[in-house]
C-alpha cells in the first residue's frame, strides 16, 4: 500500500486509536504499512501531546510516566490550561493539549543547549501543587503513534509486539526514505 497523504482536499485522513483502558485519541494518518499480512498505521495526534515533570530546584525536571487521570495533579493543571484557553485532554497514549498554541521561535530553540541523547522538551506551563512545582511540557521531536488497523479500527500497538513490530516499521520508513 502506498502512503495515504493528503486527499484531493489537502486534508489528512484521522484515526481515533483506543487503548485497552478504553481511552481514546484521534490521530492524523501519516503512514501504512503493511507487514505480516497486517496493516499498521503510523500516526501523530491531532491536538498537541504534553508530558507531565516534577520540577526541583537546582534539578532537571522529573518525568511523570504513569499518573492516573483522576490525579488531583491534573485537576490543577486543568485550570492552569484554561486560563489560556486550553484544555488538557486524558487521552490514550499521551496526555494532550487542545487549543491553539504558540508556534516555538525556531532561533529561540537553536540557542538552547540540549542533550543530543534525550529528546527536547518545550515548557507550556508550569503551576504549584501542594508546595511541589510541575510543568506540562510539550516535546519538540515528533510524536508518533503505531496503531494495527483492522477492519477500519484502529488498536494501539503497545507492549511485546511494539518490541517487535516498531524495528521492522522503521526499516520500511528507511525504505521509503522518510
């Protein structure tokens, strides 16, 4: 199959992908591969993708992996986001912001030093919890999504067959030289 690209509108098709938790999260189609008589899907998210750090002082930022959606954490930067018309949404994968964002100043990011090793983070907001700062970061490297499609659904690729799917759609994504 070829790469789905924009249709005669110029429009990207979506794909809502769920999770096992049932949380869903609509996604732009970028890619589809075909491996083991399987489609899977590569894809982006719609509104933009946000990770939750601790920050300590005279420390880098802690990243949050796992937090439950009903976190009191959350509930604050719910209110935090609004004052900037945004909405934080709960979503599978990620968490993520809807709402129109300011673009980042690209000569702004090329002064930061980053570490080439870890990906680059952009401060959205930050707000105070119980005497403890956290901050919303948006990431800079894109965020992609692998989803098996089947029967016009899509269903998050996590776990032991992402451990072994993601190498093989990389080497196809090399293929196709994106």
């Amino acid at each position: 199959m070829t790469a789905p690209g924009p249709n005669i509108n110029g429009e990207v098709p979506t794909v809502l992908v769920r999770d096992d938790e049932g949380r869903d999260l609509l996604c732009f189609l970028e890619q589809l591969i075909p491996l083991d008589d399987k489609d899977y899907a590569l894809l982006t998210p719609v509104d933009t993708p946000v990770s939750l750090f601790r920050l300590i002082e005279g420390n880098d930022p802690e990243l949050i992996e796992t937090i439950a959606s009903s976190e009191p954490i959350l509930s604050v930067a719910d209110v935090v986001l609004q004052e900037h018309d945004l909405t934080l949404v709960r979503s599978a994968v990620t968490l993520t912001v809807n709402g129109e964002l300011d673009e980042p100043d690209p000569e702004e990011l090329e002064d930061e030093e980053t570490d080439d090793d870890s990906e680059t983070y952009e401060l959205l907001v930050s707000f105070m919890v119980q005497e403890q700062e956290y901050g919303l970061y948006i990431p800079l490297d894109p965020f992609f999504v692998v989803a098996r499609m089947t029967d016009g659904q899509a269903k998050l690729v996590e776990g032991e067959e992402f451990d072994q799917i993601q190498p093989r759609i990389e080497v196809e994504l090399e293929d196709r030289e994106l």
